[in-house]
C-alpha cells in the first residue's frame, strides 16, 4: 500500500515555511491599518506555524528521497491546502463572506487567476488586499519552485517536484548543472523584475500601497486589483503602459532571462521560435482589434483604440485579468478574441496560464506535417523546434494534453450547464478558470465578478483552476488506480 507520510513530512516543512506569508500583511496592518486586524493576522500566522510544526514532529521520522508519484502528491497537496490556510483570515476580514468564496478567492490568488468573487474592494482593510494580491506574487511562478531550491537542504531531492511543477511540455530542460541553483536563479530574475516593476508603477502615479500590490499581481500574471474598478480606476494611461510593458516581459519564460543574464547575450531571446510567434501574435492582435475599435466608433481617436486594445490585449492574452473599461461592451468579435488569446499566447516557463504557446506551435507543425504525408506518404518530415527534431515522446504529450485539455473544458461546461446557468457565462467562466485568465464573460464579465454564482457553481470552478494551474495531467493522474499501486 502507497504510503503519505513521507509527503506529509515535506508537505509539513512547506506549510510550516508558508505560515511567513502572514507576516507581511501583519506589518502592513501595524503600520498602515492602525493596528486593525492585526490579531486576525498573527493568529492565522500561529494556526499555520502550529499545524506545520505539528505535523513535522509527527512525521519527521519518515523522510526518504521523494519518487516521482511523491511529487505529484506533494503539488496537489500544496495546492488544495494552503487555500484552506490562506482563507482563515478572509473569514474575520470581508464581511458577509461565506467559506465557499473565500476558499475560492484563496485557489484564485495562489494559481494566479485573478477571478474574484469580492465586491467592496475599495474599503477593504490595506492588509487585507495585500494578503490577496501577496497570494498572487508567491504562486505565480510556482511554490513548488521555491520548494525546489530549499529541499537540497533538508536533504531531499527536487527534481520530481520541478516536473510536476513546471509549465509546459519539456519539463526535463535545466539550464544549470543542479536543479536547485536553476530554481533559486528563477526566483531571482523574479524578484529583480519584480523590483523594477514596482518602482515603474511608483514612477507612474501609484502611492506605494498600490504600487506593491499592482506589483504582486502584474508579475504572477494575477489580475488582482485593490479596486472594483481594476486598472480603470486609476484613469491613467502611464499606469496602463506600464502594466503593458510588465505584462509582456512575464508572458516570456523567466528560464529565458535568467540564461541571458548567465550567458550575457540577448540571442537566447531573439532567436528563440515561441518569444517571437509570441510577440508576433500579441503585435497582429492588437493592430487587429485597434482597427477594429476605432471603425466601429467606439472611440473617437485612434491613439486612444490603440491604447485600449494594447492594454486589454496584453491583459487577457498573457492571462492577467486586468480591466481598464468593459470590454465586453465592445463588438463581439473583440472579447471573444481576448478569451481566445488567454487560451494559448503565454510561453511555457512564464507565470502565465493556458495551453502555452510552444504547445500551440508544435500542434501546428503536426498538422502541417500531417497534410505534407497526405501529399508525400513517404516523406520524412519530423516537427523541429529551434533547430532540434522533437521526440516522439513529446509529441505524444503535447496531443494528451490537448486530448484532456478538451475533454475538462467541455466537461465543466456541461457540468454547469446543467445547474441551470446560461451558455455565454458558463463556457466563458471555464474557459477563464481552467486557462487562469480570471474573467470572463455574461455574469463573470469585466464589469461583474464570480460572487453570484451558486456555491456549487463556485466550487466547480476552483477545481477547474486548480486543473489549470497544474495543467491538467498532474491533478487527473491522481484519479487513475496504477498511481495507488506500490
């Protein structure tokens, strides 16, 4: 029989490790809240140490080198627990909330989705919508990344937590001689991205608050906002252009920076297939839809069109969420393109959601090989990405994926269908969770948020981001019997 508890005792160092987090809306409610809540915070910070250092005296006894069905536990343990834990104080914070949204707001600030199901953002306590968009800048790129670069020095590997863990089809790829110098090398581009981001935002208008938070959810790729009115209540177009420029830099893998910066040469990212059908796209999308606003006479100056379509195209499209009007006030064809985008633009390695678009590429290839041997039976075509001939085990990967990818949209579709809710919302409100774009459209639109829905709705949806955000096979491989085996 498949033993937890060699799980349990890592899973025990990271909860124990997460109860940190609590700290930092602890000083924001100290110096900025006048003390309010700051009880709430310290106890949520002593419940979450607690369990952890509980569950570590009990367990430690049991730690072994983690095998490969280890990793894709402990992610899945990760990732439906410190929900539970992260919404504690949502609970004595937001009036009128209920356990079903604040588990909900938890999974959606931890996978980075950004879909809320709060109102009243704008008098919420500071520490409170720091605690939320803060949630967006750790799970961003991954706790589980975070996880890999300290597990070295418990004495246990990492490697098996970087496959489950990482995003996108070539999860074996390392770019330094140890998996944990890779991690922590993650971390830091993160983090000097980060930096920059916040002081551009500073520079922009924001007072520091603001700056932080819109600094949190801009590099998870988050969406969070401490204002019902999104990005759009800062009426600023330097806020937007900034938010703009960050949004496309996190769209790109950060594996990508940080070999730049050991390699010191910009080719890693000038001549890599997926940044420049990345750009390629998010360019012809933009033109497309700024054509289209200003046609249309939804706004009265092109400059202006571009800016609107620039901004919502990059926010939707690298699955941040941002919102500076109602776009889906717009003609049809352009929201429906804004969802489309968020579906697969993002690299793989970026902090984004979706398909990602190297996968996009090679299905594309495939196909275009597939109508070559129509033509030539005997021809060898092989799929290349960057020079190299993929291997068939990848291929096979990225057309499961997309197999269950389809197959898990649908489902959750038909599955709220059938609690009564209406085709636009329902596809669109999946569509947004699975792909962590955050909102979509009819009653989860731009304008509105997920806090109508019924409960189970609600929770239908944060499985659904939860499948996303570790896209897809590692959370439905647990469902399979061979995974229990010993």
């Amino acid at each position: 029989m498949y033993s937890l508890l060699p799980v349990l005792s890592v899973f025990s160092r990271i909860l124990l490790a997460f109860s940190s987090a609590f700290l930092v809306p602890l000083a924001w409610a100290w110096f900025l809240d006048a003390h309010h809540h700051t009880t709430i915070w310290a106890v949520s910070f002593t419940i979450t140490a607690a369990s952890g250092l509980g569950l570590l005296l009990a367990t430690n006894r049991y730690r072994r080198e983690l095998m490969a069905k280890d990793g894709f536990l402990l992610v899945n343990l990760v990732w439906l627990v410190l929900p539970a834990y992260s919404a504690l104080p949502l609970m004595y914070t937001v009036p009128d909330i209920t356990w079903t949204k604040a588990y909900f707001e938890a999974m959606s600030a931890l996978t980075a989705t950004g879909a809320t199901a709060l109102t009243g953002l704008d008098d919420l306590p500071v520490s409170v919508n720091i605690w939320r968009c803060f949630l967006q800048l750790i799970g961003g790129l991954g706790i589980m990344l975070l996880v890999v670069a300290v597990l070295p020095l418990l004495g246990l590997g990492g490697v098996q937590l970087y496959k489950a863990e990482t995003p996108g089809p070539m999860k074996d790829t390392k770019f330094t001689p140890r998996i944990a110098e890779t991690a922590r090398g993650l971390w830091g581009v993160y983090f000097l991205f980060s930096a920059a981001c916040l002081l551009a935002y500073r520079w922009a208008g924001m007072g520091w608050a603001d700056a932080f938070m819109h600094m949190c959810t801009t590099m998870g790729l988050g969406g969070f906002s401490s204002h019902d009115a999104s990005i759009g209540y800062f009426e600023s177009p330097a806020i937007e252009w900034v938010a703009v420029v960050f949004m496309s830099l996190a769209g790109i893998s950060f594996m990508r920076y940080f070999i730049v910066l050991r390699s010191r040469s910009l080719q890693p990212i000038t001549r890599d297939r997926e940044i420049r059908t990345y750009f390629a796209v998010l360019v012809a999308s933009i033109a497309l839809i700024s054509v289209l606003l200003a046609a249309q006479g939804v706004y009265e100056h092109f400059p202006d069109a571009l800016r609107a379509s620039a901004f919502h195209v990059l926010s939707l499209a690298t699955t941040t969420g941002y919102s500076a009007t109602d776009y889906s006030q717009w003609p049809v064809f352009a929201p429906v393109l804004l969802m489309f985008l968020g579906c697969f633009v993002s690299c793989a390695g970026s902090t984004g959601g979706g398909i990602k678009m190297v996968r996009m590429i090679l299905l594309v290839k495939q196909a275009r090989r597939e109508l070559v041997r129509i033509i030539h039976p005997r021809v060898v075509n092989p799929v290349t990405l960057g020079g190299g001939v993929m291997p068939m085990s990848v291929m096979t990967a990225v057309l499961g994926f997309m197999l269950i990818y389809g197959a898990a949209t649908m489902g959750l579709a038909m599955l709220l269908l059938f609690t009564g809710m209406d085709i636009v919302t329902a596809f669109s409100a999946v569509v947004a969770t699975v792909n962590n774009i955050g909102p979509g459209l009819g009653e989860v639109g731009p304008a509105s948020n997920f806090g109508g829905l019924h409960p189970f709705q609600i929770w239908v949806l944060s499985f659904a981001m939860l499948l996303g955000r570790l896209e897809l096979l590692t959370v439905l491989v647990l469902f399979t019997s061979r995974f229990w085996r010993k």
